[in-house]
C-alpha cells in the first residue's frame, strides 16, 4: 500500500495536532491484587515489618504485587517477575520503597486506560534501580508523587504495536522534582513522558524508535541533560511548557516524513545549549513561543535546519553551528522577530576580509531556490543540483524576488569550537575488506588498459622505426 | 585471406581507437584529474569535516556523484567529437575502405569508451579505497550504482558526440562548440527551465513537470537514481516522496529511469550510424 502524499502530511500534522488535546488523565489506582492473581512474594511482604529489607531468591515469580509500605525489595540474581496479564505487575502504594535488580515481565496485559505497567507508582520518595522491563503497556506510570528516581533501568515495550496503543516508557503525572538518569528505552510510544510534572531532572538516558523521546505537557521547570533521542517523530517534544533548560544531548536520526529534532511549541523561556540535532527531517520546529534562546549547539544534515511560525517571538538564536542542511530556514508566515546572531553557517559562501572571525556581509537565510521549494516539493529534487546553485549565483547578481529578510547579522567565518556538544555515536567504522578489493581490482583495471594501450603505441613506433 | 567478421572488425576497429586515444594524452589526462579530484573528495568526506558526520558515506558519495555529473559528460563529449570528427580528407580516406561505416564507427565508440571507462575506474578505484577504509560496508551498493551510472554516462554521451560528428563532418571547431553547448544545456540550463516553467504552472502540473524531466534528461536520472539509491528518501526529503508517489512506486520509479537511460544509451549511437551511413561524404 503507498500512502498519498496528502495522507501523509495529514498524519504528519496529526501528530503535532493530536499531542494538543493529549488525554493525559490517569485511570483509578489499583490496590491489592486478587489472592490468584497475587505473586508468590506477596505473602513476604505483608510479613515484613516497615522499613525492613525483602531479598528475593533467584526464580521466577508469577502474580502481581503490591507494596504498601516503606520497604527495600532486593532481587538477587535478577529473579523474574512474570505479571498476572490483567494489571501492573508492582504497584507501589506506600513512600520510600526501594526496588532494585529485577525482571519484570507484563505479559503484553491490561489496557492503557488503567495505566497498567510494569511499575505503578503512587507514592513520594520511591527508587527503582537495575530493573529491566518489558511487554509492559507502560514501563513505569508514576502519578501524585515528589522525589520519585528510577535509574539504570531499561525498558523494552510490546513489538508490533501501533504507537496508539502502546503506552510510555516512563511516565509521570502529577509529580515533582522526580530524577531519571541513565536508562534505557526502547519501542514504546514516548520514551519519557511528563505531565503537570515540575523540577524533574533526566540524565544520561537513550531512547529509541518512538513517537517522541522525551515529551514535556504543561511542565514547568524542569531540565535534561546528555541524554539521546533517535529514531522518533520527535526527539524531544516540549509543548504548554515554561522554563525548560537542556544541555548536550543529541537529537539524532529522527528521519519519517514529518519528524523532527526538536519540537517546541506553546512554551516560553527555553534554553538550548550544546545539543547535537543532526540527521533529522526537520531538526528545531518552533510554534506559538516566547524568548526561546538556542545557542551553540550543532544543528546538521537536515532537509530543513529551522521551522519557524510566525507565532513564536522573541527566538535568539546565537553562536550555533548549522552544517550540511539541505536548507537553513523555513518560516511559516511573514513577520519575523527572531534574532539570529553569530552562528556558522556551512554554506554561507561570503569572505572574511577584515580578519574580525565573522563574514563581511550578513547571512540571508533563504535563497531563489528556497523560494521555489517552499512553494513546490518536488523542486528538491534538484537540491543538490547544478541548477540550484546557478540560480543562487544569477540571484544574487540580480535580486529581483523580494525574499524573506531573515538573516544572521553577523555570522561566524569559521565553524565555532564548541567542544561541550556531543560527538555523533559513531556506528562501525572499520575497513570493508570486499568493497576494497573491489575498489583494488578497479583501480588496477583501468591502468591496465592504459597501459596496455600505450604498450601498443611503444610497440607500433618500434615496428615502424 | 578472407575477410575479418563484423565482430572481429568491431574489436579492431575498438582496439586502435583505444590506442589512439591514450596516445593523444587527453585520456591519461583525464585519469589523473578525475583521480586526483575523487581522492580529494573521498579524502574531505572523511578527514577535513573533523571526523564529524552522521551520513559520512552519503555525504562523500553525493559529493563524487556531483563530480561524476560534471566531469564525465563533459569529456565524453569533448574527446568523443575530437576522435570521431575528423578532417575531411581523413574522413574520405577512412570511409573509402571496404569496410560498412557502422562497423568503423560502433568500433571506435567501443574503443572510446573503453579508455574513458578505465581513466574512471582508476579514479573510482582510488576513491574507493579511501572511503572503503573508513566506511564500513553498507555503502558498497551505493558506489557501485555510482560507477554503473558513470560510465552510462560515459556511453551516452558518446553516442551524442558521435551524433554531433556525424552532423558536422570536416567542421571540428562546430562540433567541438555544438558539443561544449549540449553539455551546458545538459548539466544546468535544462533544469533552470524546467523549474522556471514549473513555477508558472498550478503545483499538481508542476511536480508531475519536475518528476518528468528528471527522468527524461539523461543527467537528471543517473542523478536521482543514484543518490535514490545511496540515501534513500532522504536524498530529496520530502521529495522524494513526491517523486515515489508520482511514478508509482520505487520499482516503478527505477524502471522509468533505466528505460531512459537505455533510449538515451540506444537512441543516439543508432542516429549517428544511420546518418553516417546516408552521408554523401
């Protein structure tokens, strides 16, 4: 089946449309499992005195569990934990409990309207550590609580599911200063998801192949750092959000037809610095923002560098890289306020005579060809053409299209040091033993033949002499 | 002694064309520019960027095909009218042995293009090396989809400089010009037109415009189908979408291009023999 184009705009929109109405509600809490549902470790727990510390013994364990008071459950081992198939496998009902080093399996069970996950969470000041889960609707929902931490786990959603019914892989309503560092997420709908959440911290943690890796909804204050987002819609999606500040992370490989690198929208005072935003359709997607700054940060090889409504004001974005894109800018409406100020441009291909490290003349970010491609798709096909950069020679001899006047004022002459953003994950880069004996085989092919013609020639004066 | 086979004249007709055009140093010229350049591209591609990239192959290889598109219509044209267009005198003199004209002109166009293929196996072969040391192997299909199209453009532009020969027989300075504006026209003044005209038309016209003459120009489709084939959609972004969309599909995109390239490949050569074989010399 090959979608229309159209359809596929449509659902390109869709998804940015569809986040603005996002039903983020939770569902009732589950308590006490049934007795033939429960886990086997149940039976420990409500025998534990608050406070106390339950090992569990490497095994399996089928059921569900619920923990209603202080308490540190240690896996050793790495028992499984195989859910009963018709709710959150843990629920933690009760404040400083500690779960560390299991399995946890979710057997593909349950329904998203009750958010059942592999870790349901109703309670401040809880940690979950070293756990790894997977065929969970959600990997862990946390609902109503401070001081939540899950770290080092990793979380694997259901194969195959469409991303409407998959649920996040951690997700958190209603929370505050909750910590996230260093796990991993894998398949799910969005990798982390934060609702009315604020003063969150997430570290260090990689997300892969989901609608949105990291998606903030009415959140405020809150900050990431030296995390990674690929293969998604969206690497990170901040929407109805205030005071959002991240540092080095990369934003990579988010490639579908309408993806994008970063997604900003209906958010004020954000602040990007040193983020990697490379290889993606379109890398930063700004709507309906105010005084978001972006500053030094490497923004490369995307079809479009900048998506820019008119709705967001007060954008300053300064001392960034912008390398390889296939276009700078792309602006959705006329009035511009944005202020672009000292970044690199790669393409830019005017001199620095007076040696200042900046171009002579400011940087126009938008060329003839642009002009043709905003109103055309089908003209990238002759991106990377003759044609195009012919045109912007002839244009900018004779200006006769009165274009955007979005321009950096003073751009940089030489691409910035900006050592604090993250290199690229640099995926097998060995020597090919077969394409270089190919390329051996070629090389010694065509000389060859040249010399054997000039042997010819030797052998034709020889003969005549 | 009986007289050589077609076959056998073709092949001697190929390998004294060869010879000629080694001996007349634009060819060993042209290996050592076009080498010289793909080192530097496959070079840049890896070491100058910094070793910064995601799509280090891709980026390298849309670079080579960028030289590829310029360099190699070029020669084909220019060394095949200067082989193929010879003064009049020697046209007489070469046409008046007892063999068919097609069978000394097909000959040459083999010799030609094998000495144009090897001067770009070379510089393919170096580049290879440098990018294949690097890259790992999934860019392997990508390259070789390069040097395919390469040297179909070698053959087609042959084909077109033999048109242009056959026309302007005892002109060389003519031929020489018709084929230098052929290339323009070509590389870059086609697709200026092309997307002149398509902003002049309702957008629906105007991608099928765009998708049609990216196939129908020879250039054009080795262009689009060898960077289709290196990165995927993501060569054109969203238009390569478009463009999947409006042939139907990407089988059906590949086979609208290799259709062009073969009419392009056939149509001239056999233009050329039959109007050398109607001249009145």
């Amino acid at each position: 089946m090959k979608p229309s184009l159209l359809a596929v705009v449509a659902l390109g929109y869709g998804v940015v449309a569809s986040a603005q109405i996002h039903d983020g509600t939770p569902g009732l809490i589950e308590g006490r499992p049934e007795i033939r549902a429960a886990s086997p470790l149940q039976q420990l727990i409500d025998a534990s005195p608050p406070g106390g510390r339950v090992e569990v013994a490497p095994g399996t364990y089928t059921g569900d569990l619920m923990i209603d008071k202080p308490l540190r459950l240690i896996g050793r081992g790495r028992p499984r934990l195989v859910g009963s198939g018709t709710g959150s496998v843990i629920r933690v009902r009760a404040a400083d409990v500690v779960i560390d080093g299991f399995d946890i399996d979710g057997r593909r069970g349950g329904d998203l309207t009750r958010d059942t996950s592999g870790v349901h969470i109703a309670a401040d000041r809880v940690t979950v550590r070293d756990c790894r889960i997977s065929e969970a609707l959600f990997g862990i929902y946390i609902r109503d609580a401070m001081g939540v931490v899950v770290e080092r786990c990793s979380i694997r959603g259901i194969p195959g599911r469409d991303p409407g019914e998959k649920g996040s892989g951690i997700h958190a309503y209603n929370t505050s200063g909750t910590r996230f560092t260093d796990n991993e997420i894998d398949d799910v709908r969005d990798g982390l998801y934060l609702q009315n959440s604020s003063n969150g911290e997430i570290r260090g943690n990689l997300v892969r192949r989901v609608r949105y890796g990291l998606h903030y909804m009415f959140s405020d204050d809150n900050v990431f750092e030296d995390n990674t987002f690929e293969y998604g819609d969206a690497g990170t999606a901040v929407m109805y959000s205030e005071r959002i500040v991240f540092r080095r992370n990369r934003f990579v490989h988010n490639r579908g037809f309408a993806s994008v690198g970063l997604l900003l929208q209906q958010c004020d005072d954000v602040l990007a610095e040193d983020n990697l935003i490379a290889d993606n359709a379109r890398g930063i997607f700004i709507e309906g923002t105010n005084r978001t700054t972006l500053r030094r940060n490497i923004v490369a090889e995307s079809d479009v560098a900048i998506v820019q409504f008119a709705s967001a004001q007060g954008t300053r974005i300064e001392g960034n890289s912008f390398l390889g894109n296939m276009s700078p800018l792309s602006l959705v409406g006329k009035r511009v306020d944005t202020v672009f100020d000292g970044n690199y441009w790669s393409e830019n291909p005017e001199p620095d005579l007076d040696g200042d490290g900046r171009t002579d003349r400011p940087y126009r970010l938008s060329s003839v060809f642009d002009h043709f491609r905003g109103n055309l798709t089908a003209a990238d096909l002759f991106v990377d053409g003759f044609a195009a950069a012919s045109l912007g020679v002839a244009e900018q001899a004779f200006p006769i299209l009165q274009l955007t006047e979005a321009q950096d004022r003073a751009p940089l002459a030489r691409p910035p040091d900006l050592s604090a953003v993250p290199r690229p994950r640099i995926e097998a880069r060995q020597s090919a033993a077969s394409p270089m004996a190919l390329s051996a085989a070629a090389f010694a092919v065509g000389a060859s033949v040249l010399a054997r013609g000039r042997r010819a020639r030797a052998h034709k004066r020889g003969g005549g002499a | 002694m009986s007289a050589p086979g077609t076959l056998a004249m073709v092949r001697l007709f190929a390998r004294q064309e060869l010879v000629l055009a080694v001996r007349s140093r634009w060819t060993p010229i042209f290996a050592v520019v076009f080498a010289a350049l793909s080192l530097a591209v496959g070079f840049s591609g890896y070491i100058v960027t910094g070793g910064f990239g995601m799509q280090d192959f891709a980026r390298t290889a849309v670079s080579l095909v960028q030289l590829v598109l310029l360099l190699v219509p070029l020669t084909a044209l220019l060394i095949g009218v200067m082989a193929l267009a010879p003064e009049r005198g020697a046209a007489e003199l070469l046409f008046a042995q007892p063999v068919p004209r097609a069978t000394v002109l097909v000959g040459k166009l083999v010799g030609l293009f094998e000495a144009l293929a090897a001067a770009q196996l070379i510089g393919f072969g170096a580049a290879g090396l440098t990018v294949f040391s690097q890259a790992g192997e999934t860019g392997a299909g990508g390259f070789l989809l390069m040097v395919a199209g390469s040297l179909a453009l070698t053959a087609i532009f042959l084909g077109i400089a033999a048109l242009i020969s056959v026309g302007n027989v005892g002109r060389r300075a003519r031929a020489l010009a018709i084929a230098l504006v052929v290339w323009f026209v070509a590389v870059v003044l086609f697709d200026v037109a092309i997307l002149g005209v398509a902003t002049l038309l309702r957008s629906g016209h105007a991608s099928r415009l765009l998708v049609t003459a990216v196939i129908v120009n020879p250039v054009d489709a080795v262009r689009t189908g060898t960077l289709l084939g290196i990165e995927g959609s993501a060569a054109f972004g969203a238009a390569s979408l478009a463009f999947f969309r409006i042939t139907g599909g990407s089988t059906a995109a590949a086979a609208y291009l290799l259709v062009s390239v073969g009419a392009w490949l056939v149509v001239p050569t056999v233009l050329a023999v039959r109007r050398l074989e109607r001249a009145d010399l």
